[in-house]
C-alpha cells in the first residue's frame, strides 16, 4: 500500500498535496481526522489548490478549488457552493496504521 505519510506531518485544519503515480491526491485533518480526496474538481477536472498545500478556504473550514471558488464540506467532499453543487470530490480509501496514512484504493 502506498504511504502519504505520517498523520502527525498535517496539522489541524491543513492541508497537504501529494502524487502518487499518475494519481494528484490532498488529504485534510480538521478535528483530528484525516480525510483524503482526488485532487480534481468535478467541475473543470481541475486541481483544486492556488498554491501548494493550500486547499482550505480563508477560515479553513471547507475545501476551496482555486479557480471559480467552489465550495466543499470537508468531511464528505459535497460541493455547497458554487457551479458544481450537488456534486462530489472523488472520496481515497486509506488506513492509518502506527500513524502512517496508507492509500488502499
């Protein structure tokens, strides 16, 4: 299983971006939980963040896409605001284990 990395190594409400392979993935913790995603709009198929690790809106309290300001809840990946409402963020499957966030998809 791939690794991203340790939990410890994104702090509450960060963000954090990686590649694996071919794949553009952001992972999220917010109240101590990590939550993991496609880096992909679902309405341009665009990467979501303006600069590196910055995925979270100004109060860091939902995921933002760069481009046309979107807005998505953290914990499920909904979009609540802008173009794309109703829509999704692609959801990553993983495990944490000693720490270590691990890709299962």
């Amino acid at each position: 299983m791939p690794i991203l990395c340790h939990s410890n190594e994104i702090a509450e409400r960060k963000s954090k971006g990686f590649q694996l392979g071919e794949k553009f993935l952001f992972a999220v913790k917010k109240n101590s939980r990590i939550y993991v995603y496609e880096n992909l709009c679902p309405h341009l198929g665009i990467q979501l963040e303006w600069q590196p690790d910055e995925f979270l809106d100004i109060d860091a309290s939902m995921i933002q896409c760069s481009s046309h300001g979107a807005l998505f809840n953290i914990e499920n990946g909904e979009c609540l605001f802008g173009p794309c409402v109703g829509q999704s963020l692609i959801a990553v499957d993983f495990t944490i284990n000693d720490g270590q966030i691990d890709i299962t998809d």
